[in-house]
C-alpha cells in the first residue's frame, strides 16, 4: 500500500527547508541536511516534493502569497466613508510600517529570493510581484488624487513606477543592515519625501507656483473644466473672497 503524504512532516519538511537554504543556499544544501531537520527519512521527502527545486519554489510561491497579503493595503485605509488626511496618512504610514517590519523578519528568505534563490529562475515570481505592487500603488496615488492630497495634474502611473521603484530600493537596503534599523523612522521619512517632496518650506514657497501652474496647451479652462486644487484649499480661498 502506497504512503500518503502527511500534512505534518511537510509543513516541517517545508520549514526545515527554508533554514537550510538561507544558511546554506540552494546550490550547496543537500536533500539530507533538510530531512535531518525535519526529522524525517529521505523518502518521506520525495513523497511530499518531486525535487529539492520543486521544494523551493513552493517555498517561494508559499512567501510571495504570505508577502502579498501582507502588502495589499486593509479596507480601512481606503474606506468608503473617506477620513480626514491627517488620519489617512497615519494609516499609511501604519501600513507601510508593517510590510517593512514583514521584510525584516523574513530577510534571510527575502535576499535570497532577490538574488536568484542560488542560480534558480524564479526571478519571474518576483517580477510578477512588483507588477502587482506597482498597479497597488498607482490606486493608492489615484485615492490621493481623488481626496485632494496630491496634484491633479500628476500621471498615477507615473508616480506609481517612481514610489514602487522607491520602496523596492528601501527593502533591498533594509534586508541589507548590518542590524535593525528604525523602520518607523525609515517609513516617515518616505512618506513625508512623496507628500512634502525634497524642498525647504521656504524654497517651496518661491518654487510652488512654477510647478503647479499648467503648461498652456493644458490649462483647465481650455477644455472646461474647473482648475484642479485640494477641497480644503478652494474652500478657504472662497473664504477669503468672501471677507
């Protein structure tokens, strides 16, 4: 009578795995450095995965869907009832805080994986990945758009290759530390760079108007439109019309 697999031994196989290939790397770990881990036979292993390849691309797929989860932003950051800015900002910022802290505690996988786990071509998994993160982030600067936080006259996926871009740096950096560093600290720089930008308030004050001010070919009123601008801005300039 043939075994079954068990549901067990793998998970344990799997973890097993996952130390020996980030101590070792996929090339140099052995089938038997796995199941002396695991503790379990050499046939227990061939009964849960075809190769030591197939075991660690099951890994990855297993950390990529683990990944994803963990980066798709939680219905209340984009809640339909819409949240003052300031409280949409604290929301990210939470949430960029908690992928970046993800990385951290599964840097040994994440290096690995960015480095072609060892000469293995899984570096589609990835790029598939960062395809999915970046159409996240182009939502997320349309929501920002739509709320009046950032410019009307920005191109979402624009901005989206340049945040996605961004954050795919800060994590290689970060899996890249010596020691941990302040993740949070990391993450509030990020997010005051793309909602502040580079700019000293005082040259921002001088420089604003050159940057906002629509090329001529595209200005509001050529096409009917109303000029773009954030709600609490137009409302206090009606205010001040008003006075």
């Amino acid at each position: 009578m043939p075994r079954l697999a068990d549901r067990r031994a793998r998970i344990e196989l799997l973890r097993a795995a996952e130390a020996a290939f980030t101590e070792r790397g996929l090339a140099a770990a052995r089938v038997e450095d796995i199941t002396e881990r695991a503790g379990v036979s050499k046939g227990a292993f061939y009964l849960h995965f075809q190769s030591k390849d197939d075991c660690f691309k099951q890994i990855v797929e297993t950390f990529i869907a683990r990944l994803a989860g963990c980066v798709e932003p939680p219905p209340i950051v984009f809640e339909s009832e819409r949240a003052p800015i300031n409280e949409y900002l604290k929301r990210v910022l939470a949430h960029d805080v908690e992928v970046l802290e993800f990385c951290w505690q599964n840097r040994a996988l994440l290096k690995m994986m960015l480095a072609g786990g060892g000469g293995a071509p899984y570096a589609y998994l990835i790029d598939e990945f960062a395809q999915r993160v970046a159409r996240q982030v182009e939502s997320r600067v349309r929501y920002a758009i739509d709320i009046g936080l950032y410019r009307r006259d920005l191109d979402p996926s624009v901005i989206a290759a340049l945040v996605s871009g961004a954050f795919d740096r800060l994590v290689r950096k970060l899996i890249d530390a010596p020691s941990r560093p302040d993740i949070g600290a990391w993450c509030s720089q990020v997010l005051q760079l793309f909602t502040h930008g580079l700019l000293a308030p005082e040259v921002r004050a001088v420089a604003d108007p050159s940057v906002t001010e629509a090329p001529p070919h595209s200005a509001p009123q050529a096409t009917g439109a109303a000029p773009a601008s954030a709600p609490g801005v137009e409302r206090r300039r009606s205010k001040t019309r008003a006075t």
